[in-house]
C-alpha cells in the first residue's frame, strides 16, 4: 500500500462520509443510481433526489417498468438529462439481458448506456469491492495537486497520467473506503478554493502543497465565449388557467421533458400561433428575459404570455401537447426554466 492510500485511509477512518444514504444498504442498484447522480452534480444537491428515486424506484426491475415520464419527472432540476435517459435505458438492458443482475463485470458495465470508465470503478469498487481506480473530478483535483501535473485533465496525455496515477495508489485491500476516502477527500479538504490543507492526510507529500501552488491545479481548459441563443417561448394560457406544453424530441437539449413551445426572436409569435395552434389571441405581454447557460452555449429567453380563448376547438391533447395547471400535479419532467416560468404565472401558483 501506497503512503498515500494509508494516509488516506487513516484518514476516512475518522473524518469520511459514512453515512450518506447510498452507503446505507449499498446495493449495487443504489450505488449506480447515486453514482450517476453524482456526476457533475454535489452531494447535497443530490441527497433529496436519491431518497425521491428510491421511494418511487426502489429497486431496478420497478425503473425499468417506468415510464420515461416518470424519470425524467424524479430528474426535474437536477440537469444533465441524458444521465435520466441513459439510466432507464440500461435498466430496461439489465432486465433484458442481465436478468435483472447489474454485471460485475467491467467490460460488460461499459457497454451500458451512460457508464464510463470511472462510474465503472466506482460500481465495482464500492458495491463488489473490487479492486477498480476511479477518475472523477474530485479524483483529478487531488492527484493533480498531489503530483503538480501541469495541463488540463481533458486533454488525452493527461488523462493517460492520470488513469496510470490513480490505478497505482488504489490498494489491494479496503478499495471500497479508499474510492469513498478519496471522493470524500476531494468534495470536503481539497476543495476547488480555498483546500485545507492544513487538516489533509497528504499535506507532507503534496507537490502543490510543497509549492504553495494549489490555486494552478489542475490547469484550467481555456475559456471558450459561449454563444448566445435567442428564443421566445409562447406561454399560451387559455381561460382555464392552463398552459400548452409541448414535449420534446427524446435527444439533444431537454430530450423528452415537456416544454413551451417556442420560435425564432425574429419570427412573429402571432403569426407562429395563428399557424401551430390557430388560436384567438385576446392579450399578450412580454415577460422578464430569463438566461439559462448550458455548457456550449447562453439561451436567452423572451417569455411572451399569450391568453388566448377557444382553447379546446384548436389545440386537442395528444401524447405530445397537453393542458397543464400547477395545480393539478400532473407528474411530469420540465426543463427547470420552464417550471419557474409557470410557477410564476398568475392564477396557476401553487
Ligand atoms: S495538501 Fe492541500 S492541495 Fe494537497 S491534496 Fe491536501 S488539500 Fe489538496
């Protein structure tokens, strides 16, 4: 064992997470969900959408039977959507061809829909205690500052480096508290400003540490301007209380959640209703610009709240529009934008 992984053992021992939900009956289904989870997203922000999940979807064979409405519904503000979609999708695989068994088998984990490399060693590591390296980002940050590694992680030659770095300090044994010591070690000591060096396990040996460098590591991507999209988005209200939404296509940005239906800044939103939904327009007025910034560009939104009468001999619910109120609680999966959108609109706050 590496001085590093029993210092960071010695270190759990007394200061780690022990009692994070997932690590109460760590079946493999439970740790994959929270894995998945956690990717891109903290912990505590995490902790109420797990204990939700578990109670609808208690086990694999009840999310696999879900609906995708019903996930993505559980998903609603947490982001990154694809994690929602993938997740079903390869429960419904593990149904199919695993027997409902989540594979403790490498390759086999890899070839799931939505499972990398590190979610992989994080599965076997802490659910089949195999001996399995991981490579998140609090993984990076620590083995970056650690070994004063100059380069951004994404870039191949380092994440090379990297994956060779943390497969060396993973020992033998205990690898199910080294992965959640070294996580923990990332999200609670070496934190991405201001790390505590002061009360880290690793503080003699850090290279950074050593330099008084921490704030260079690990080297920052450099920054892209992110473009701006504009869009507005037609909040069609009918003399119900009720707003249109649309659902949108299964892939790309929001895949599958229920959305307003929208048009180009340029184009004339009365005329964009007139042809869509052929709707008598009796008000409309321009809401406050929202800004939403997803990682490769800025969505600026114009809400344009439109009330319109003869709702119900113009637009018909089908699988992909339908009438929706706060009120009546319709378990449904919407952009987190849009659902602060309607909660917001008069007459329709909860
Ligand atoms: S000594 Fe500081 S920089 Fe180095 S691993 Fe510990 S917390 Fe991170």
């Amino acid at each position: 064992m590496t001085s590093f992984s029993k210092n960071l053992l010695g270190w759990f021992c007394k200061h780690g997470r022990k009692n994070l939900p997932w690590q109460q009956k760590p079946t493999p289904y439970r740790v994959w969900v929270s894995e998945i989870m956690l990717q891109q997203t903290q912990v505590q922000t995490v902790i109420p959408y797990f204990d939700r999940f578990m109670q609808s979807f208690p086990d694999l064979e009840t999310l696999a039977a879900a609906s995708l409405d019903q996930v993505l519904h559980h998903w609603s503000g947490l982001g990154y959507y694809a994690r929602a979609r993938n997740l079903h999708k390869a429960a419904q695989v593990i149904c199919d061809q695993h027997a409902g068994q989540i594979p403790d088998d490498f390759e086999e984990l890899l070839q799931l829909p939505g499972i990398g490399r590190s979610t992989a060693g994080a599965i076997l590591s802490l659910a089949f205690q195999q001996r399995q390296p991981i490579l998140d980002g609090n993984v990076k940050r620590v083995l970056t500052r650690y070994h004063a590694i100059e380069g951004w992680p994404g870039e191949t030659m380092i994440q090379k480096t990297l994956w060779k770095m943390a497969d060396q300090q993973t020992p033998q044994e205990k690898v199910a508290e080294y992965t959640q010591a070294i996580m923990d070690l990332g999200a609670t000591v070496c934190t991405r400003s201001k790390p505590k060096c002061g009360s880290c396990p690793l503080s003699v040996d850090c290279e950074a540490n050593k330099q008084d460098r921490q704030a260079d590591f690990p080297t920052s991507k450099k920054k892209k301007i992110l473009p701006v999209k504009k869009k507005i988005f037609l909040i069609l209200k009918n003399d119900q209380n009720e707003v249109l939404l649309e659902k949108r296509p299964p892939f790309g940005i929001w895949g599958g959640l229920w959305s307003l239906p929208e048009c180009d800044q340029e184009a004339d939103p009365e005329a964009v209703c007139d042809q869509r939904f052929s709707c008598k327009i009796t008000n409309q007025r321009k809401l406050k610009i929202k800004r939403h910034t997803f990682s490769h560009y800025h969505l600026e939104i114009t809400p344009l709240l439109i009330e319109i009468s003869d709702h119900d001999t113009v637009v018909m619910e089908s699988d992909q529009t339908l009438w929706y109120n706060n009120n009546q609680q319709k378990h449904l999966g919407l952009a987190a934008p849009v659902a602060s959108l309607l909660k917001n609109i008069e007459g329709m706050k909860q």
